[in-house]
C-alpha cells in the first residue's frame, strides 16, 4: 500500500511540475519576443569580425570552400575555427543570405539557449523556482541581448556548450558511452562549440576534469577519444599554416603596435597575467554580472572578490558537476589571462557570463539559506518562496534597454556611413582587378565586391611600400581615425605625390587614392 502511495505522490509531483515547467517556459517567451523585438539592430555592426563570419559562410555556401574571399589570393582561411561560417552557409543554404535572417537566427538561438539553461541549472540545483526566476532575469541582460543582434560567434556558442552541459546531466554512467544517446549528443555539442571558438578547449577540459576525478575512465578515455576523432581534421589541416592570427598575437607585447616588440622570456608572461587578472576581478567580471559598462577608472577590487566568492559558494552548493563547472570557468580564465591586454571588454567572456551570473546569484541565496540554518530558523518556507524575490534583479538589467533600443533606431555613425557609401561607389566605378587598403576590410570588401586588405600597420614606410607592390594594392581607403590616422596619415604626408586622390565623400571625409606604383 505505501509503495502505491509513494508512487501516485512521485507522479502527481512530476505533473505538478511538468505543468510548472510549461508556465514558466510560456512566461520566458512572452517576455522575450517584446524584448527582443524591442531592441533588435538590423544593422551591420562596424566590427570586421562579423563580416568575415559571414564572408566566410558565403564563400562554403557558395562552394567554393574555407576561404579568404576578400583576397586576390582566395587563400585557405584560418582567422577563425570553421563552425560558425558553417553554421552561417546553412541558414544561406535553407533560407537566404539576407544578414537580418542570421541576425533573426542568432536571436533564436538567444531564447534556445536560456531554455537548454534552465533545465541545465534546474538539474544542478534541484530548484525550478530559482532557476526560472534567474532566467527570467538574465532575459533581460545587457550583453547576451546585444550579441544576440550582432552576427557574432558568442550567442552560438552559449547554445552548443549549453547543450552539452545538459547533456552531461543526463547521462547515466552506468550505461556504456556508445550506447548512450546523452553522451553522443554532449561529445557532438562540445566538440561543435570547439569548432565555433577554440575557447571552447576550456569546456573540453572540465568535462574531462570531472570525469578524471570521479574516475571514470570508461567515460573519460571516450570522451577524450571521441573528441580527438571529431576535432583532429581541424588540427591536420592547421598544421599547413603557421599558426592562426589569434595564436600569433599572443607573442606580440602590443598586438596593435608591434613596434613595442614580441614577449621575450617568462617575465614578460609574468607581467601580462598579473596586468589581466586585476583587470578581470577589478572591472570586467563585475560588469559582466551586473550588465554595465567597464570603468577602468574607478574600480574596486573588494567589489570584485566578493563576487568571486559568491560565484564560488555558488559552485559548491550545485548539488551536483561542481567539477565540471569549476573546470570549465577556471580554464576558461587561464586561457584569458594569458592573451593581449590590449584586448579588453565583456566579449572575450561571454561563453561563460550566463553561467557566472546564476552561481553568483545562487551564491547569495544559499548564503541567506545558509546563516538562516546557523541560527536554526525554519528555512522551509524560505526555500520555497525566496527565489521569487530573485526576479527583481531583472531591475539590474532592464533599464539599460533603451540604451540598445536606441542603437537600433539610431542612423549609422556619419563616419560609418560614408565608409560604407564609398565601399558602394567603388562596386560600381572600379574594375574587377582593384585590391584595396583599408580600416575594416571585411566590412569594406562586403559592400563593394572587390579584394580588400586592411591596414599594414608598420612604422616603416619603405617596407609598407614594398608590401603594396608585393600584394599588387591598386587604391587606399583612410579616413582620419584609429590606425589610418597612426599608420597610413604620415605616409600620405610625407609621400603626397604616391597617391592620387580619385573620389571622397562630404564632411566627415572618407578618401579614396590610388596608389602609384
């Protein structure tokens, strides 16, 4: 009789929840398609990463392979892993190659990724409510909702290593790897998001972690072997070039000035980590959370560690893959540490951001749950109906949404505009032969078709002047900002009569010269 008791009780609990997890599901989808109509920027955004994305994507789409388009060579590309692109090529292939529909796509993939992240921390937590009330919340966050309108690699990766994570709580290691559908499902997902960003090597590395020190090397030994299978293709044809552009700027001191030298010695690797790791607890990891701006003028280092702690008694009070999860921010963070410190802001990482503010704010619930047991008060009721009052952080996050409102409806930058117009009036006036110079020489090559290279940023003239005869360069785009002003101005000045100025546009001028050879 108890065991029929028990087990009506169990169903009624799965029902009750599984109309829970409908409502609340039901609740994030409403929220999210005002939002994100709301802030939705069917701009190109003036970052040369996202038109080589898709420059990248349009060349598999079109068959012609992995290249560098915008080259007169056509060069085989290795600036980014191949996931992406190939991810932009089947939107292209099934629908269209408008770049409002990748947009439109990554935003789904936005929502996709806060509902693969919800059951994600409901199994870590046991706790539907707080993981709901903190999804509900993170909707809202600054960052996640602007990548999601860039066409850009972070909100895809949040996806695929999402799943995976997921995935790993699904599986049950009593069954054989090869038989379970879980574990293909989090090999193929992990390995995928390696494939869109190598920072996904950190994600790798906790899976395997935690599977090393639960012992189980049924699992481990196939994991390890499975993603060594779906990843060595990558690595072979790697092994053709001289390394990526991403692993080169590690060795320069100054990936923007290279005058400044390569690093020299493990001091100089010293002094880059313990330039970063301030930087990081200081402005960067605070920012993330809260969803501002860095300001690397006032910061406070107190403010940083004390989120750090709470991330970390986050962590341990998961009921479950603390290993994995602490594996994954932790290599996340050791590679981060080790790169330019020129290269600063939220995006280098955002694969983890999600992930950091839900153990943040579940660090500061369990701390309440835990000081209330200290002192013996009855927290069953606590339990139950604190993580509701978690919805309110959304308060945080949504006033900084007419910020992104306004980017959307705002023309673009006149400097931006004219580049773009220019780019447009050599389509139409300049042969199919022209190799041109430029700032952004993706975004230029898409709006006007023709090879594109950007700036040699080189304080020699002579040896700039040979690589324009090299690369066969016919034209120069400047305008005066960045590194067309540090690079390409004092050329023009000294050099006046090695460029022929054919076309510029009105006030804020963007040039375009010929180059004389």
């Amino acid at each position: 009789m108890n065991n029929i008791i028990n087990s009506n009780t169990a169903s009624n609990k799965i029902t009750k929840e599984g109309k829970l997890t409908i409502v609340y599901l039901l609740v994030l989808l409403f929220a999210f398609i005002p939002t994100y109509n709301h802030i939705f920027d069917s701009k190109i955004a003036f970052l040369g990463d996202n038109a080589n994305y898709y420059i990248l994507g349009k060349a598999i789409a079109n068959g012609d392979g992995f290249i560098n388009a915008q080259n007169v060579t056509q060069t085989p590309a290795n600036s980014y892993p191949p996931g992406y692109p190939a991810f932009i090529a089947t939107i292209i292939t099934i629908a269209n190659d408008s770049i409002v529909t990748i947009k439109y796509t990554n935003g789904l993939l936005y929502f996709a990724s806060l509902i693969v992240l919800f059951f994600f921390f409901k199994a870590i937590t046991d706790n539907i409510h707080f993981s709901f009330a903190i999804l509900f919340a993170m909707l809202f966050h600054y960052y996640n909702l602007q990548y999601s309108t860039w066409m850009m690699s972070e909100i895809p990766f949040i996806f695929f290593s999402s799943l995976g994570l997921l995935a790993l709580t699904k599986i049950d290691t009593q069954q054989a790897p090869w038989k379970s559908p879980w574990f293909a499902l989090m090999l193929l997902s992990t390995s995928f998001s390696y494939y869109i960003r190598s920072q996904g090597i950190a994600l790798i590395g906790g899976i395997g972690l935690y599977y090393l020190i639960h012992r189980n090397w049924k699992y481990m030994f196939s994991y390890g072997i499975g993603f060594v299978s779906i990843a060595l293709p990558w690595f072979i044809r790697g092994l053709s070039f001289k390394g990526s552009p991403y692993t080169a700027a590690l060795k320069y001191k100054d990936y923007y000035d290279r005058s400044k030298g390569e690093m020299d010695g493990i001091g100089d690797w010293i002094d880059r980590i313990f330039s970063n790791i301030p930087r990081y607890i200081e402005s960067e990891i605070p920012s993330a959370i809260f969803g501002t701006e860095p300001d690397y003028q006032n910061t406070s280092m107190t403010l940083g560690i004390i989120i750090i702690a709470l991330i970390i008694f986050g962590i341990i009070k998961t009921r479950k893959y603390q290993i994995a999860i602490a594996g994954y921010i932790l290599a996340t963070f050791a590679i981060l540490v080790l790169w330019p410190s020129v290269w600063i802001g939220i995006r280098f990482m955002m694969p983890i951001v999600p992930l950091m503010i839900f153990l943040f704010f579940y660090g500061i619930f369990s701390l309440v749950i835990f000081i209330l047991e200290k002192i013996k008060f009855n927290t069953v009721k606590i339990n139950q109906y604190l993580p509701y009052a978690f919805i309110l952080v959304a308060l945080i996050y949504t006033p900084r949404l007419e910020e992104l409102n306004k980017a959307a409806n705002t023309p673009l930058n006149p400097i931006y505009r004219n580049y773009f117009a220019m780019a447009e009036w050599t389509k139409s006036n300049l042969g199919p032969n022209t190799n041109i110079i430029c700032r952004k020489n993706m975004l230029f090559h898409l709006f006007s078709d023709h090879y594109a290279h950007r700036i040699i940023n080189k304080h020699d003239h002579e040896a700039i002047f040979k690589a324009f005869k090299d690369g066969k360069y016919t034209h120069i785009v400047y305008y005066g900002s960045g590194l067309g002003q540090k690079y390409v101005l004092p050329l023009l000045q000294k050099y006046p009569e090695r460029f022929k100025v054919i076309n510029k546009t009105e006030k804020p001028e963007v040039y375009l010269m010929e180059i004389i050879q």
